[in-house]
C-alpha cells in the first residue's frame, strides 16, 4: 500500500534522517496499526500489511 504524509515531515529527510525515520514509524504505528514502513520514496510511504502474520 502507498500513502503520504505532510510536507513538515518530509523536510526532515534532509536535515534530521533519523528523526524523520522515527516520526513516519509512529504516525503510521497511530494510524495504520499493523502496517509497517517499507519505504519512503517522495511524495509516497510504501506500507507492508502485516495484519495476521503473526497468527
């Protein structure tokens, strides 16, 4: 799945990687719990469903 994120975020790419890395894994841990980031390619967030896996 692919999503996006605001703009402020992506400004942190730059400057601050790894804050930018912690910030997108938690909005997207709040938002789409059971998702997780797979990679960050501007403008999308690619997202793996990992909903059931660990059934």
């Amino acid at each position: 799945m692919k999503s996006m994120i605001r703009q402020e975020l992506w400004e942190l790419v730059k400057d601050q990687p790894q804050r930018f890395k912690q910030e997108v894994k938690d909005y997207f841990a709040r938002t789409y719990p059971g998702f997780t980031v797979v990679r960050a390619h501007y403008p999308f967030i690619y997202l793996r469903d990992d909903r059931g896996r660990n059934s």
